[in-house]
C-alpha cells in the first residue's frame, strides 16, 4: 500500500439540487477548466479541486456526486487529455454520515495508463483505515469498477462511474471577482492585472461567466443514497468532500 500527502482539500455542503448530473452523453470540443484558487495551484495545475456536488439522481434514492479536477487546456475528447496515474495521484470523495465532520466512509480513484489509453478504478465506498489529512492511504481489496476512461461503467441499479473532460458547471463572473478581490488573482496570465477596483459583483444581467465553454476532469460516482446512509433505512443529512493527494517523493 502506498501513503499520500493531501495535495489539496476542500469541504463543501450537500447540494440539495433536482436533477441528475448533465453532460454524461457525448461532449463536444471544450476547453479545460482550472479554478486556480492559489499561485501554488497555478503550478500544479492537475492537483487543483475545481469543485465537488452531489445532486439527486433522476431515479429516486439515488444520488451522483461528482469531483472535478482541473486539466491543461486542451480541447476535449482528444488523446492529450490525461488524470494523475496511480504511482502519483490518488482522487477521493470522503462522506460524514454522523455529522462530526470526520469522514466515515471514503471513494478511492486511481487511473493507469497514458493519455488516450487510460483507465480508471474506483474502490468504495470503504470505511478508511486512517482519516483526517493524513488519511490518504490506497486501501486494498477488490476494486468496486474498473475499465476505460470517458465511459459509464458500473451497474445501473448499484454503483455507476465516469471520469473524463465534461463542461464545467461552475458559473463564476472571475473578471469581477479579482476587481473584488483583487489578493485572489494569478501570478501571470491576463488576469494577473486588473484596473479599475470594485466593492460589489455586477448584476446579474452584466455578469460575465468566465469559465463558459470550458471543461473541467469530471469524476461522476453514482449509487443508492442508502450506501452512504449510517442506517440505510433512514438516510439523514450527509457532508461530502473531495481530495487529490500526491504520493510521497513525488
């Protein structure tokens, strides 16, 4: 087994959102998405956590919950587009079914393979043998789906899995946000240099969402509500998170 660093850790609340995930069908030519919420980030452009959901599923009592990672730019559905290989990188979504914020019951995914060629493995959902910022150990056992990228896999009726490049969902007016925030913006690139400072985000009408037309890595696990509940027949509130960590040395 091999132990990794968390890279990148961000906590986020349950979205109570009807639907199911968009975008699972065939993709067009996108470009990548990268939040790029610190310089540091902006150096390790693959280890940055776009954003993490989880939305109801459009069969009732089930749910998709979706991390997505960040890419180079480059348009989708190519061979460039690549995840972070398992000697390297190892993506999680962490569930607190007990709400002490302490993850009870972890996803795992790790791909081999090069660009074009990859493939992808999900493990869980496990109880984690270590948790907290530490607990980024690959747990053993046989994997839950495994098989190509930028495929559904998985039992519809248990859990299904899809990792490749899909629109980001994210809408964020980033021009604005910097002029606001203007400690927030990049190191190099267009944005690094904004004029005019601003107290307020434009209307909404004005607003400019920045990452239209981009795509972000997209993770998409979906399964039964009940497999993340502490009692299954009384599901209750749930948080969920997601990490990418690195393997130590690398």
């Amino acid at each position: 087994m091999k132990t990794w660093i968390t890279r990148r850790d961000r906590l986020v609340p349950l979205l109570a959102a009807a639907g199911l995930v968009a975008g699972l069908a065939t993709a067009g030519a996108l470009f990548a998405s990268d939040h790029q919420d610190t310089p540091e980030v902006e150096l390790t452009p693959r280890y940055d956590v776009n954003d993490v959901y989880a939305f109801p599923a459009a069969t009732n009592g089930r749910i998709a919950l979706v991390l997505g990672t960040s890419s180079p730019l480059t348009p989708a559905r190519t061979p460039s587009f690549a995840f972070g290989t398992k000697d390297q990188e190892l993506y999680q979504l962490k569930v607190d079914n007990d709400g002490d914020a302490v993850e009870d019951l972890v996803f795992q995914i790790t791909f081999t393979g090069k660009a074009g060629h990859q493939r992808v493995t999900l493990r869980g959902p496990y109880k984690p043998e270590v948790v907290g910022a530490s607990g980024n150990k690959l747990l053993g056992g046989k994997p839950t789906v495994t098989g190509a990228v930028n495929t559904m896999l998985g039992d519809p009726s248990g859990i299904q899995l899809f990792a490749g490049p899909r629109d980001d969902p994210f809408f964020i007016d980033l021009e604005q946000f910097f002029r606001v925030l203007p400690d927030r913006r990049p190191s190099t690139g267009p944005l690094s240099v904004m004029p005019t400072p601003a107290a307020s985000f434009r209307a909404a009408g004005d607003a400019k969402d920045f990452v239209a037309g981009f795509n972000d890595m997209a993770i998409v696990i979906e399964l039964p509500v009940a497999m993340l509940a502490k009692d299954a027949k009384n599901p209750g509130k749930f948080g969920v998170w997601g990490t990418t960590s690195r393997a130590h040395g690398h």
